[in-house]
C-alpha cells in the first residue's frame, strides 16, 4: 500500500513542486485513518475487507459470519461516513 500524498500542482513554468515525502506520507496515512475511524466499529470491518483489500462482498461476509446480503447495507453505510468525512456529496 502506498501512502503517497496528493498529487503536486505544478507551478508556473512547469515544474512540479516536490512535496517532502515523510510529511506526504504522514498526511495521507492521517487521511486513512480518520476516514477508518469515520466509518466507525462494526462497519470499518467490512470496508477495509472490501474496499482496501480488495475482498468479494460475499467471502467477506461469510469471513465476518454474516448473512447473506447484510454485507451490501452495511458497506453503503460505512461509504456513506466516509463520504461525510471527505465532504463529499
């Protein structure tokens, strides 16, 4: 997993400025976790299965011991925090 920040802006004359790399990385790591922690516990499992490792929705929920289809609400609202703590939508 990278924990690259967000992309340069590129200054006048086309250079890129160069962003100090631990401080990126310490920012987008920061941005992880609050957005982990915005989706709170009980729907943080299901995110991180689903959407950083890239886990099925039905092995997820059945590596979580959930019932069919529970996986699909729970995951909207976990996007839906997550959402609401990037200020989007």
């Amino acid at each position: 997993m990278r924990w690259d920040g967000a992309p340069a802006e590129r200054r006048r004359g086309g250079a890129a400025a160069m962003p100090d790399p631990s401080a990126a990385q310490f920012s987008a790591r920061e941005r992880f976790d609050g957005a982990v922690r915005a989706a709170g516990p009980g729907l943080a499992d299901i995110l991180w299965r689903v959407v950083c490792a890239g886990e099925g929705l039905g092995p997820a929920e059945r590596a979580l011991g959930w019932p069919s289809r529970a996986g699909k609400l729970v995951l909207g609202l976990a996007l839906d925090r997550v959402a609401d703590w990037y200020r989007v939508g």
